[in-house]
C-alpha cells in the first residue's frame, strides 16, 4: 500500500521486524541562525552568500548537516516562524538563486541542509487565511473555525482563540494571535504542506526539522479541559502519528538518506519511542527540553535558581535508558536560538570556561542519539552581558520586564532576570574576529555583539581547545561504532556531581564521566573498566587508576574491548 501526493488518509504499514529506516547515526548536525550568522551586504542582517562564505569553516569542524532557523517571508511577528509564504525565501536573505547555491556548495563540501518546517500554523497574511477571510469556504476548512471558543489558552498567553473577522467564529491560534492553526484533519491542508516539503525536497534539501509538530492532532470535537494529565488536551494526540506516517510515506521517506527531527512541545518519552522507532517510519529523531528547565523555579522562566543537578541527572538518565531500550532516538543539545548560552547556566564561565565547554561537549557527543551544534557553541560563545534594557530586541524578553516590573521586581531585579534568562543571549552576531562587531558585519548589527568577541572569536579559538575538541567529538563519533550504535545504561546515580553513563556494542563498553561542578570528586572507577584505554579526555590524562580524581568540570571516557 502506498500514499500518493495528496495527503488523503490511508492506512500506512508499519515495517517488518528488523528493517529499518536508514538513519546515519554518526551525522552530526549544526543549527545556524540566519540573522546572525554572517552579512555580505552590510545592513545588519546574516544572509545567504555569508553560509556560503563559511562553509568551508563548517568542513574543517567537521559536521554533516545544517539546520538553518526560518527564511521564509513573514511578518515577523514570531521571529519567521509565523510564515506567509512556504515556497519562497525573504529577500533579506537573497534570493531563491542564493539559496540554491548554498545548498549546492554545501553538498560539494559534504554538507547537507535541514530546514525549518513550521506545519502546525501559518500567517494570517498567508494568501489561505486571506482567502478564508474573504469568505472562501474551500480555504475555511483550512483552519479550525468554531461559533463558541473553548477555554485553551496561547502558548504566549491569553485565549488560543480570536475573532474571525465579522463572521462571529473564532479562529484557533496555539502560540501568537497572528499564527492561525491549520486543520490537519481536512485532506487538502495536507496535500498542499506535503507539496511544501517536496518542494523544498526538489531544491536539493536533505533534510527537515518540524516545528511544534505533535500539536498538529486537534480532535475533530474540541471541548473545554485545557489540561490532561499535566499536558493541553492538543498534545501528543493518537492521531499526530498516523499524520507523521502519511507525510513521511508522502514525501521525504522516499529517500532513505533523509533526516527529520520533531520538535516535541510538553512531550513523553512512551511517545517519542513512538514518534522515532525506526518500524514505525515517522521520524528520525525528536527534540525535548524537559533538561533545559531545571533552572527554573518551580517551573517558572523568568526566575533566578542554580540549576537542579539532581533533576538533569535524572532526566538524562531516565530519557537515556528508555529510548535505548525501545529503539527511540533522541536530537542531543544544550543550546540552540531560543535558549542562553549553556555555558552560562552550567559553567563557571569566569573560571572554566575551556574546560567546561569541553565537558558539556563531551557529555552530549558520547552519548546515544545525534548530536546538535548551535552556532558559536564549538568556540565557547558566551552569554553578551549587556548594560541595560536598551540592548534587547526580543519581544519576549521586552514584555517580560515589563511583567515583572507588574509584580513588584525592581528595575535592577528584573534586568538581572532578563539579562540570565533572554532569548537574545543565543542570537547575537556570531563571533568571527575581533574587528568592530565581531567580524558579522560591516553596518550596524540587527542585535548589538557579545562583549567578548575581542577575545572569544573564531580566529582566535579554530587552533584552541575547545575548536578542537569537537572535532574531534565529531570525528570519534564516525570512527567508533559503539558512539554512533551503542546502548545507553546509567552510571554512579548517587554521585552528587558527576553525570555518568556506559555505552555497550558487539563487545566494546564505553564508560563517560562528566564532573558538573568547579570542585574536585574523588571516584572508584568500576572494575570493567580499570584495565581500559582512556579514549577522551580534556585534562590530558592517560592513564587509568582504581580510584581516580575528576577536576573541575572534567570529562574522562574509557573505553575497554577490541575495536
């Protein structure tokens, strides 16, 4: 049985036992914001022909695959992920042309491109909402109209519903009032978003991330209980994988050599085994960010608290264990375009910031799933430090200030909060040099440059330790099956600060020791292991003792059986 082009609903066989879905698991993927990456022009803005000018940059680190944040034309309202066009790129990129080219000089370098797939919602100013609006009932099934709104709530606040126009029906909009919900459940939506995936797969794209995915399931009743067990009564519904099933079968599982990640809001670990199980042939590998919450307090963003090592231990653990166990895979990251550097919220970066960029590099890297690089990251890019509120564009980061000005917060409170917290930390200019702004541009950059570029650059960093250190994570992975295939099985739960875990494959065993913390800890290395090689470390060590003592921010890997 097949699905043609269209979109329409068919039963879709799951895979005989033992084949699979051919994901190359020694691929290592790098997320470039385009913004800020590098400008050709001098406006301000990253642009196409600067990839193009770093791709060779992009070879010598080593990496396979990039994945590049929205181009599309949009309004901007929700930094492009609100799309008003899916078949076109925003000229302050360039053009269709330029892309073209990047994609074509990235393959001569062995590089491939991931994209950025927004299919849960799109622009009110898409030409479908417009149509619908107009009075269109064929493009008014495109979204989720209803006469009486329920009580779901945006996902940046307020009522999930608006008005639609003068009809008296209320639009469904999950995250800004200006992103209407498209209706999965109306076969014609999906033919025309499986022709947008195959379109860009005909550019010569290789691969495709899809944003907020498992809330594409919207039931055909909708009613009032915002919350199921903990989660909005849109998540991660049943029908989201017979969804990703058809759409894979429609398009991009054609090609074996293809890569996808779902980005998976409020997700499970029982459904990301279900989104990435390889027989199942929906996705390649699924995004959570329960770890990237817990410095939160009491689940809360804009608050100030140490990061609970307890917590990440556990989830790494426990999300470690189960998807190796039943045949998930997991994207790996510590940052990316909406979060602050990790290095800031992990490290003592004024002390350790080699080590520990090492460290958390390697805490990643060595473990099981595909690895993601967000830009600045393999040269130890830091949080910007900037003086004031004046500094930031963020439209979050703007009216959360306000909001905690609303509480009661001090100006200096709240600014301390904003600057730790910001979306704006990952999304300055990227670091080249230490000439004005970095090296990004020759105007005025769209967001003002880190102060640490003068030091922190990638001149200055592409022969230092930490450059260098992820090739050769990068590099071990390709050479080494057991970093690319091996299972996962925590180690030293109990230690108080060292994230630990073995990897096992066709006799190998593979033990990594991540020291979170700026003190020194004392460890009894297992028994398996005492006669092993140390196959990594970023204090040079290369010797193995029965009882051995990780410095600061320290990762030590030993690895014991025939390669």
């Amino acid at each position: 049985m097949t699905i043609e082009r269209d979109g329409s609903l068919k039963s879709v066989p799951f895979l005989k036992k033992g084949e699979n879905m051919a994901l190359d698991k020694t691929k290592v993927v790098y997320q470039i914001y385009p913004k800020s990456f590098k400008d050709t022009t001098g406006n301000g803005l990253g642009d196409f022909r600067g990839i193009i000018e770093k791709i060779p940059y992009l070879k010598e680190l080593g990496v396979d695959m990039v994945w590049l944040n929205p181009f599309y034309p949009s309004p901007q309202r929700d930094n492009g992920y609100d799309i008003s066009d899916y078949t076109a790129v925003d000229l302050i990129f360039g053009d269709m042309a330029d892309f073209e080219e990047m994609v074509k000089v990235g393959q001569q370098h062995g590089i491939d491109f991931m994209l950025d797939m927004v299919l849960n919602h799109c622009s009110i100013e898409h030409e479908w909402f417009q149509k619908a609006l107009a009075g269109d009932s064929y493009y008014q099934d495109f979204f989720i109209l209803r006469d009486e709104p329920t009580d779901w709530l945006s996902k940046f606040g307020g009522s999930a519903w608006a008005p639609f126009g003068d009809t008296g029906k209320y639009y469904l909009h999950l995250y800004d009032v200006t992103q209407a919900d498209l209706n999965w459940r109306n076969p014609n939506v999906r033919q025309e978003l499986f022709k947008v995936v195959n379109f860009w797969r005909d550019k010569g794209v290789n691969g495709f991330r899809f944003d907020v995915i498992n809330v594409i399931g919207k039931d055909e009743v909708l009613t009032d209980c915002p919350e199921q067990e903990g989660k909005p009564a849109y998540t991660d519904k049943p029908i989201v994988h017979d969804y990703l099933r058809m759409m894979n079968e429609a398009t991009f599982g054609q090609d074996d050599s293809f890569m996808t990640v779902g980005e998976m809001s409020a997700t499970t670990i029982e459904n990301c085994i279900l989104y990435t199980a390889p027989d199942r042939q929906e996705l390649s590998m699924a995004f959570n960010f329960h770890h990237l919450k817990v410095d939160y307090e009491a689940g809360q963003k804009w608050t100030l608290k140490a990061f609970d090592f307890e917590e990440l231990k556990r989830l790494f653990h426990t999300w470690g264990k189960e998807m190796s166990d039943h045949d998930g895979w997991s994207a790996l990251f510590w940052n990316n375009h909406d979060q602050p550097r990790a290095l800031n919220r992990f490290v003592d970066v004024e002390d350790f910031r080699n080590e520990g960029a090492t460290m958390l590099a390697a805490s990643i890297h060595l473990s099981r799933g595909t690895p993601y690089i967000y830009m600045g990251e393999e040269i130890g890019m830091v949080d910007p430090d900037y003086d004031s509120m004046e500094d930031y564009v963020d439209v979050e980061s703007l009216n959360a200030y306000q909001s905690l000005l609303a509480e009661g917060q001090s100006p200096e409170a709240a600014f301390r909060i904003i600057k730790t917290k910001s979306r704006d930390n990952s999304r300055t200019p990227m670091q080249w040099d230490d000439s004005v702004n970095a090296g990004f541009t020759t105007g005025t950059p769209w967001l003002k440059a880190g102060k640490s570029y003068p030091l922190i650059n990638v001149e200055n960093e592409i022969k230092g330790p930490i450059f260098t250190f992820y090739q050769k994570l990068i590099a071990l992975r390709k050479e080494l099956p057991i970093i690319a295939e091996g299972s996962y099985q925590p180690a030293y739960e109990d230690s108080p600060q060292v994230y630990a875990f073995e990897r096992e494959w066709q006799g190998q065993k593979l033990l990594v020791l991540n020291n979170f913390y700026a003190d020194p800890i004392t460890v009894d290395i297992l028994p398996d292991y005492q006669n092993g090689q140390v196959l990594l470390s970023n204090y040079g060590k290369t010797q193995i003792d029965h009882v051995m003592t990780l410095q600061p921010y320290e990762t030590l890997a030993i690895l014991v059986g025939e390669n």
